[in-house]
C-alpha cells in the first residue's frame, strides 16, 4: 500500500494544518509552514522509497493495489506505477518541498490565512499524486477535477489585485473541460456495459471494441479537457492571467504539477483508450501544438509583466510536449515525457526567482528593474541560469527532452518540426531581453530594494539548480524509466519508428567497365 500512503500523506498534512491551533502572530504564523515542510519532506522520502522498487525495465503498471469501490458503477480505487507515472510522481514530490519553502515569506492578503495556504499547497500534491497513480478513469477524473479546489481557492485568496476575477476564470474554463470528460466516461461506461459487465480499469477499457463514431466522439470529450489543462491554443487564455494574479508558489503548483496531468492523460487516457480516433485526429492536434509553440514565444516577447512573460513560455513549451507525444514515435514521446519533468524544473526556478524580484521590487513590470545584478549578483546569476534552460541551452536538462522531441517529429513531419524550431530562436530572443531589462545596465531608480538572495531562498532554489545542471548532463536514468512504458504505448498504437532517410547510393563504374 506504499502508493496509497504516498498519496494520503500530503492530505494529511493538510487536515493537520487545517486544525491547528493559531498561537501567537510570529509562533502562530511559523509553525504551519515548518508542519508544511516537515509534511512535504516525508511524502518525498516516500517516493523515493516507491523509486527504490520500482523495476525501470518494465514497461507495464508497478506496486499496483485495486478495490471494489463504486461496484454499481464498475469503478474501482485502483493505483499503479509505470515509467512516464513515476517520472511525474518525483517531479510532484521534489518540487512541494522546494515550493514550501520559497513561500515562507509570501506576503498574503490576509496574515491570518497562512494555515489555510500551505495546507491547500498540501492538498494539491496529494490530488495531483492521486492522479498520476490512478488505473481507473472514474477515481482518475474525480482527482483530475478535485485538483480544481485547491488552486481556485490559492489563486482567490491569495493572489494579486484582480485575484477574483482570475480564479473564476480559472475554473470555468477547466470545469468546462472537466463536464465534457464526464460525458465521455459515461459513454465509456454505456459501451463497456454492453460488452459485458461495467469497468472503469483501464486494463479493461484498452480492450473495449467501440466504433468508429463513437470511439472519436469519446476521444474529443477526454482531449478538449486535457487540451485546456495543458493548455493548448487556443484554450490557453486562462493561464497567463492565473500566472499573474497568483502567489509564485501557486504559480509553480499551477503550471509545473497540475497542468502536467493534461499532458500525462493525454499518453495515458487518449492514446491507449482511443488509438484509431488519437491517429485521425493527430494531423489537427499538430498544428494546433505548432501555433501554440511560435504563437506562446511571440506573445512572451511583447510582455512587460513578468508572470505573464512566463506563463506564454509555458504555452510555447507545452506545445513542443503535445507536438511529441502526437508525433508517435518512441522518441519524441520519451521526450515529451522527460520535457515534463525539466520543464516543470526549469519553470519552477523561474518562477520563484521572479517572484523573490516582484517582491521586493513591488512590481512585476520588467520596466521598473535595471542593473539588480549590480547588487544581488546571486540572484542575477540564478535567474540567467533558470532563463537559459527555459531556452534550452545545451548542457541543461529541457535541451535534451526538446532535442528527442524534434528529432522524433522530424522523422514524420519535416514541416512540423521546421515551424517548431523557430521557437528556439524566438526563446532566445524573450529570455535575453528579459534578463537584459532586468538585471544589466545601470540600477534603475526604485530598484535600490532588490537586495540579494537570503540563505533560505538559496537552500530552496539549490535542488531545482542542480538537478537542470544534472539532467543536463546525465538524463539516462530517468530516460531508463520513461522508454519501456512509452514503447508499450507506441506499441499499442500500432506504429513503428520511421526507418531514417538515407541517400541513394550512386553506382560507380569499374575499371574494367570503363570507370576512371
């Protein structure tokens, strides 16, 4: 049951919180976050215990625990681990703790709330481990939409000025998206109970024989929710103004662990349930994963807030992960796999850098800084390390996924994967500017307060640092874990890698033959 406990603990954590005693303004307000980080710190011991057995060579679900849950409905508590699931379960685990900790001096609208805030950061890691382990599609989409919860009330409660009007936003565009995938669970469930008796287990649903109307109609349904979760253009409109609104911590929970469940259901949901309806629809869904990739850069280019300038990187990232995993080959899949867990490595760095700039600048207008590296050098040399591998400079952890990506869609789409390129031009240019504007040139008057990196801020920016540097390097291990269980669903599709493109050879003529 080590999954189940993995999953419970950061819930737990947050009950905790939730009935904890308010002491004295300084005790009262310290002890929820150090309950938060001792919490957060245990489910990562946790997982690394699940990665400790965990077989990478097994390409099928691992430590797997299944029970009767809903038996009129055929749904079960079922929970399971393969190689792109616990890829996704580390990134969750080793960012909350990194998150918490940055957060300690988040200045919230309402002092007294600081309970309620880290146990909602508690509750989102546990809903969003929920649903990276689950094996049933019913408990799957009750975890996919109960992640809902959390975020609206952190973005609501505790973000910037407009803060209502983003967290609204936020959750009917996903609500929207949630309704449809329920429409296409309950058609799952009418086709299934026709064939025998109801399931919602994905072993049993991979079998189901659905026409072809039917099976693309329910594909749409799983696909427009993951669409907007991921998000996609043009469904993409709610995150840059969740990004700005919200506190950086929430910022990183948002884009670098929840929208990940879009993409992750995306493989796991829509390709191995529907892969006649995943390949009719593949030729719209990669041109919709270009635009998105050249589309988040230019709009990323023209930002002056901060927030919003990371939030369009991450429409353009997220489409290189879409692009990949629609291409169906085994490489650009594992790399869209890997460009999860960097991306939300790289983002999270960026975000939390930035957010530690708005706050002591007190604004995110990347107008209102200039020459901070004058003063805060650690800070300056933190943010260009977190911007070059949001731009995928080789030697840091996103150029590999993104370099698997390409490589994998060009064997399919020399178009597709030439337009996408230029998204690597056009991250160099928004990255550099950005940190051009910020941090060189002459101190910009009212920057005088951007003062350098504290100890604690450092000891939490270090892990997402050295694990960009490290993957960067060294991404095997987790490319170790990813291949087999992306190969399975390669396999499952039916495809094959395209055998690479080599020239003709040209018959020379012999000697003999008159050759000279």
């Amino acid at each position: 049951m080590i999954l189940s406990i993995l999953a419970a603990t950061p819930i737990v954590g947050a009950l905790v919180l939730a009935v904890l005693p308010r002491g004295s303004a300084t005790g009262g307000q310290m002890r929820p976050k150090v309950v938060a980080l001792a919490v957060s710190l245990a489910t990562l011991v946790l997982s690394l215990a699940v990665l400790a057995q965990y077989e990478p060579g097994d390409g099928g679900y691992q430590m797997t625990e299944q029970h009767t849950w809903i038996a009129a409905f055929g749904a079960h508590y079922a929970v399971g681990v393969n190689g792109i699931a616990i890829t996704l379960v580390l990134l969750t685990t080793i960012l909350v703790p990194i998150v918490v900790l940055a957060s300690f001096d988040d200045r919230l609208p309402d002092p007294k709330g600081t309970h309620a805030y880290f146990a909602w950061m508690l509750a989102v890691e546990g809903l969003a481990l929920g649903a990276f382990m689950s094996m049933d599609v019913f408990l799957f989409y009750v975890l996919f939409e109960a992640t809902l919860i959390p975020l609206y009330f952190l973005i609501g409660s505790f973000g910037g000025p407009r803060r209502s009007y983003a967290a609204v936003k936020f959750l009917i565009y996903n609500l929207v998206g949630g309704l449809l995938m329920l429409a296409a669970i309950v058609g799952l469930y009418v086709v299934s109970s026709r064939q025998g008796d109801a399931s919602y287990l994905l072993s049993d649903l991979k079998n189901l024989d659905m026409g072809q109307t039917t099976e693309r109609l329910l594909f749409l349904g799983f696909m427009a929710a993951f669409a907007i979760k991921a998000p996609l253009w043009p469904l993409h409109t709610w995150l840059p103004d969740a990004a700005k609104e919200s506190t950086p911590g929430t910022s990183v929970l948002m884009v670098s662990v929840v929208d990940k469940i879009g993409t992750f259901g995306m493989i796991t949901w829509c390709l191995n349930l529907f892969p006649e309806a995943a390949d009719w629809a593949s030729p719209v869904i990669i041109v919709l994963a270009v635009v998105s990739i050249v589309y988040g850069a230019l709009l990323a280019i023209g930002q002056d807030d901060i927030r919003r300038l990371i939030a369009f990187t991450s429409v353009s990232h997220f489409g290189f992960i879409i692009l990949g995993i629609f291409a169906f080959t085994s490489t650009s899949m594992a790399g869209s796999t890997l460009y999860m867990f960097n991306h939300g490595l790289s983002t999270a760095a960026l975000f939390l850098v930035t957010g530690i700039m708005v706050s002591r600048r007190g604004s995110a207008r990347i107008s209102d800084f200039g020459g901070v590296q004058r003063i805060a050098p650690i800070m300056s040399g933190v943010l260009l390390l977190a911007g070059l591998s949001s731009l995928s400079l080789p030697g840091l952890a996103p150029f590999v996924s993104e370099f698997l990506v390409l490589a994998g869609t060009f064997t399919v789409s020399i178009p597709a994967a030439a337009v996408a390129t230029l998204g690597i031009v056009l991250a160099a240019l928004y990255i550099l500017i950005m940190y051009q504007r910020t941090m060189t040139g002459p101190l910009a008057p009212g920057a005088e307060g951007v003062t350098e990196l504290r100890p604690r801020e450092i000891a939490a920016l270090t892990p997402a640092i050295m694990l960009i540097i490290g993957l960067g390097f060294f991404p095997q291990p987790v490319l170790t874990a990813i291949n087999p269980a992306v190969d399975a669903v390669v396999t499952h599709l039916g495809k094959t890698d395209p055998t690479p493109r080599t020239p003709t050879p040209i018959d020379v003529p012999s000697e003999q033959e008159g050759g000279h």
